[in-house]
C-alpha cells in the first residue's frame, strides 16, 4: 500500500525594498522661510508706523471729568501732552503726576481711550473744615489745603480753632479724623473743634453741648461711645461728656 508523500511548498512574500528618499527627512524651503520673516517684518512695520508714525491714533483730545470747582483749561495745561501726539508714546504716570500737583486735585487717574482720546479722571479736594483767617474764613480739607474762601462760614462746615500756619497744620488733620469717625447724626451738629492742644481736643456741638476727645487716637471707640452717651443723654447747652480716657466715659 502506497503511502502519499507530502509535498510542502514554501511561499515566499516578497517584502518590498525601503524606498531611500522617504527615508531621508524633508528640508525646508529656504524661500518659505524667507518669506515668512519678511511678512512678519513687514506686519511689525506697519503696526509700528500705525501706532508712532500715522495720524490714525494720535491724541486728538484731553476729557476731563470729574471736576467742578477746577477749570478743565487748567487740567489739560498741566497734562502737558499737546493734541498730535502718538497716543501709544504718552506716559500716563508722568501726566497724573503733573495733574496731582494741581492745588485742588486730591488724586487723579490718567489713561488712554483709542484710538484718539486721553481721558484724566480727577477727584477734586472737598471743603471739610473752616479757619478764621482775619475777617472771613478758609475752607480746607482733610490737609489743611485752601480749597476756598468765604466771608461768612457755611453752616454745614465746623470750624477748627489751631495754633500755627494753616498749610499742613497737624492739628487740622486731626480734626478732620475726629469729623469723620463721628456717625452722620452727631457729624451734622458739631459746631467747632478746638484743636490748638492736640492732646486735648474738644468738640463743640451747635445746641451748646461739647466732648472733651482728648488725642485723635482710638477715634471708632470714641464715637461709639460718645454716640451711646448721647443717646441716653441728648446734649444740651449744660451737657458735657468726656470720652478722652481709654475705658472710661464721663457725662456731666
């Protein structure tokens, strides 16, 4: 009996051969990249001559707001930024300097509204005290800076009575702090502040009663409890009250 003879047939898969320029990595285009460079450059320079060189984006005007007793005249002056300028050249801080300088700007803010427009932001110096100075008064604010002049003093504004030179007097400061810690009810009745003794302060109220404060420190404290005693005791012309003393108040 014949036994079949097994006949095994190899096949062989023929592997294509690695194609050498596929391997190799591409290199770039030098004319790509040279076109590129200069787009970019050419992009910088027009931005640069639009924002420095151009007439599109200069300053073409200085708003002034919130000002009332300053003249808007004077504030674009002390701007110093003539209208042409390149709007992206200005230094807002040097301007604000300038403007800060100004007797009745308290503070000021200085910035840029594009394309043509500065705009200055100004908080102008509020009357909070009076001093008699020979037959009227000068209003002055928190720092004993001048911010007007009036024959008669204004009923709202209490008088601060010091010793010295008006003009960063110390002792005005003080007064004004001692106003403003005082709630909105007593704030409204003071009459005068004696301040000629910075360590003995005395608050004078319209219906002829008065606080012996002492000092201008612990000045919440103080009012708190001179709202308090006030409260039990409604000033009078006879009425006194002592909140100098740390603990310890005292009506009479």
């Amino acid at each position: 009996m014949e036994t079949p003879v097994e006949t095994a047939v190899e096949t062989a898969v023929e592997t294509p051969a690695a194609d050498p320029a596929a391997a190799r990595p591409r290199r770039s285009d030098p004319w790509k990249v040279a076109f590129v460079i200069l787009l970019i450059v050419a992009l910088l320079a027009v931005v640069t001559w639009v924002l420095l060189g151009s007439r599109l984006l200069v300053v073409r005007e200085v708003h002034v707001g919130g000002g009332e007793r300053i003249a808007k005249a004077e504030v674009v002056k002390a701007v110093g930024v003539p209208t042409g300028t390149p709007l992206a050249t200005v230094d807002t801080g040097v301007a604000q300097e300038r403007v800060e300088e100004l007797r009745l700007v308290e503070s000021a803010e200085v910035a840029r509204s594009w394309p043509a427009t500065l705009r200055v932001t100004i908080i102008e110096r509020t009357p909070q005290l009076a001093v008699r100075v020979g037959s009227g008064f000068q209003l002055v604010d928190h720092d004993g800076v001048r911010v007007d002049d009036a024959e008669e003093r204004p009923e709202p504004i209490p008088q601060v009575l010091i010793k010295g030179a008006v003009a960063g007097n110390k002792a005005i400061a003080d007064a004004a702090a001692i106003t403003d810690a005082l709630p909105s009810g007593l704030r409204g009745r003071v009459e005068s502040v004696d301040a000629r003794d910075r360590a003995a302060i005395t608050v004078e109220f319209a219906d002829g009663g008065s606080v012996v404060w002492g000092d201008a420190t612990r000045l919440s404290d103080k009012a708190r409890t001179l709202e308090v005693l006030v409260g039990k005791h409604p000033s009078n012309g006879e009425r006194r009250y002592d909140v100098s003393a740390p603990g310890m108040a005292v009506v009479k």
